[in-house]
C-alpha cells in the first residue's frame, strides 16, 4: 500500500508518484492542512445534528494522515488511474477511491489558493495581476485534451476537433514569458471552438505596455496597447522572403516557452489522458488544479 512514510525517503521515486519535489510537498503541506479543516468545518456546519464525538473518532481511514492524503489525490493526478486501481493501491474500495477524488481535488484547489499559485480566471482580474509581472511580456495559446466520444450526436459534432481529429475540450492559457508560470486560464469549452473566438469572449485587458507573443490560431486577435508578435503566414501560392522566414524564427523561438509551460501541466495524466469523470466541472476545476501544480513545481526547480 501506498504511504507517504514509505516513499519520502526515496526522491525518484516520490517524484515519479507525486510529480512533485519532497521540497516542493513540503512546501504545500500547511496550506493543505488549512484547507482540509475549512473542508472538515464546512462539513459539520452541513449535518442536520450537532456532533456528538470528536473529529477522528470511528473506524480508522485507509489514509491516515493529513500527508497521505496529499500523496493520495497528487497520485491520482499524476497517473490518473481508474478508481478501482487508485483504491487498491492505498487501500480501500472503488466507492471510497470515488469520493476521496473529488474532496481532495477541492481541497488540493484550495490549498493552491492561498499559495497564491492559481491562474486568474476572471478577465476583469487579469490585467492587475499581470501588471506585477516584470518585463510586460506574455504568451497566449490555446491547449485541447481529449475526452471520451460522446454518445449524443449533437456533443459528438460540438466537441469533435479538426486539428485534433478526435473529441477534445480546449481552454487558454496565457503565461508569463519570463517565468514560464501559466497567468491567466480561460473557462474550458468544447474543442471545435476557436482559439481566437474563446479569446474574443473572453475580452482580457492587458497592462498598457505589454508585449504578446501569439501563433496564426490568434490571427486578428489584437488586444489594446499591447504589441503582438506573430508568424507570418505563407501566401497562397507564392513563398516567404528569407526575411520574413528569419523573422517568423525568432518569434517561434520567442513563444516557445509556452509550450514547456503546457508540457509541464501535462504532467499530470489527468488533463494529458482521455478524460473520464462524470462529474460536472470537474473537467474544468482538475484543468485549474494542474495549472496550480505546474506553477509550484517551478518555484522548486531540479537544480536546487
């Protein structure tokens, strides 16, 4: 069975497990804990009768401490196995797994919270917490992730993507060029809409100032007192000058850096992997969560 004492002491290994640092755990433990009580208060203030034992009273559970709790939902994430695996693995049933999964999921959210390490979701937040960032250099792109064929006809058109040529959910991302940290995070829509469009509907308002590299996906995105960077595209039957090829290099080299940023959030299986919870919003709250994840592991890089 899977438990924090036994892998701490093992680095590869807890790293593989977790898809985080020991350090970085660590770091995180106390906000989790803050948030696990919150969740345990919220909880009591739901029961229709006052308690009448103490917190910890009854049948042990499978995750004893606070630490394998963590370990347990960080698990989940990183490998995204079916529940069935997920509970045997740490000891108990399929339904208990279940349930675990998606309290811990709220409370690993909220513990990213108050570590200040999620992306804005509110446009109208954006700019404030943009403008602290040095430099005023962003990138914006779009990431899809497929999800299992539904079986209504009219999702099945809605969440087919051509790009992808499977079923897809999309969201955007908008990160820092600097720090590679992921900023601001769109809702997540079905993947046949358009990087563009969901940018459009979106509105974000940048700090006077900015720069903002983009991809064609973005072609006629241009947001107000901000200047973008993009590739030029080949004309119809005709090539591109050496110079516009040159140019076009340096501001892929320029946006590379968001795709490491989504490479890092797709770390974690669960937004990497055909996507199979039922739950409604989840897709979008394990989508924040792993953007969260992926902004802490940067704080705590390999070389230190």
């Amino acid at each position: 069975m899977i438990t924090f004492n036994r892998i701490k002491h093992k680095p590869r290994i807890f790293k593989t497990f977790t898809g985080l640092r020991l350090a970085a755990f660590e770091s995180l433990l106390p906000a989790f804990r803050d948030a696990y009580e919150q969740d345990l208060d919220k909880h009591d203030q739901q029961q229709s009768k006052p308690r009448q034992r103490r917190r910890g009273g009854g049948r042990k559970s499978a995750l004893r401490t606070l630490e394998d709790k963590l370990v347990f939902i960080l698990f989940y994430f990183r490998h995204y196995p079916i529940q069935e695996v997920q509970g045997f693995l740490f000891g108990m049933g399929q339904s208990q797994a279940n349930e675990w999964v998606h309290r811990l999921t709220s409370i690993l959210n909220g513990a990213l919270g108050y570590e200040k390490q999620l992306p804005v979701r509110q446009a109208h937040d954006l700019e404030q917490v943009l403008a602290v960032c040095p430099g005023l250099e962003f990138i914006v792109d779009g990431t899809e992730r497929p999800i299992r064929r539904p079986k209504d006809k009219e999702k099945q058109r809605q969440y087919y993507s051509g790009k992808k040529k499977r079923h897809t959910i999309k969201n955007n991302v908008i990160t820092n060029k600097h720090t590679k940290k992921i900023k601001g995070l769109s809702p997540t829509c079905e993947g046949k809409k358009h990087d563009k469009k969901l940018a459009d509907e979106e509105n974000y308002i940048f700090p006077p100032g900015s720069k903002l590299w983009k991809d064609t996906g973005f072609q006629g995105y241009e947001p107000e007192n901000v200047q973008t960077h993009q590739p030029k595209k080949k004309p119809k039957g005709k090539e591109l000058t050496s110079e516009e090829k040159e140019q076009n290099t340096l501001i892929a080299k320029g946006r590379i850096g968001v795709e490491h940023s989504i490479g890092g959030v797709k770390t974690f299986g669960i937004v990497r992997d055909i996507y199979r919870n039922m739950k409604q919003g989840f897709e979008d709250l394990v989508m924040e969560t792993a953007c969260g994840l992926h902004n802490l592991r940067i704080d705590f890089p390999l070389s230190t």
